[in-house]
C-alpha cells in the first residue's frame, strides 16, 4: 500500500467512524482515535461484504457499499463505547 492509499484509508475511516456516531443516538466516551480506527476497520468489512453481492464495483458512488460501512462503524462504536464504558468503572 502506497502513502496515497494509507492517507485515503485513514481519512475514509475518519468519515465513516464519524457518520457512525451521527447515527447513533446519545453519546459515546471514545476518542477521535478509536473512531478513526473502528472506521477504518469498518470501510474494510462494509467493502468485503459487499464485494461478494456484487453492489461493490458500480459506477459512481457505490451507496450500499457506504451503507453497509457505516453500519458495521455503528456496530463498532457501540461494542468500543461499551468496552470503553466498563473500563472506566
């Protein structure tokens, strides 16, 4: 991987991680790192699950590829807000 693909990897995984904390309601005690991290680790499993539905390869903005990866950042928030959440008890 290129300097270009890792700058693009982190900053697609800042955008997903963040629209993932927009869509949850109240709020989530992680820091801008993790979300960045749960993003990026999210925008690799949205593309791998999409990849195989064959909605990842289409012309243009590829929406449902977005939508899976915002999801699984969602899921990825509220696992890591809740860990987080215990550990500081």
């Amino acid at each position: 991987m290129t300097i270009g693909g890792i700058i693009t990897a982190i900053i697609i995984g800042a955008v997903i991680g963040a629209l993932a904390r927009l869509v949850l309601p109240g709020r989530q005690n992680i820091s801008i790192l993790l979300t960045i991290i749960v993003g990026i680790v999210a925008a690799l499993i949205g593309t791998a699950i999409a990849k195989p539905l064959g909605v990842a390869d289409t012309p243009g903005i590829d929406w449902i590829e977005l939508i899976l990866q915002v999801a699984v950042a969602a899921v990825g928030v509220t696992v890591v807000a809740g860990i987080s959440a215990r550990r500081g008890r």
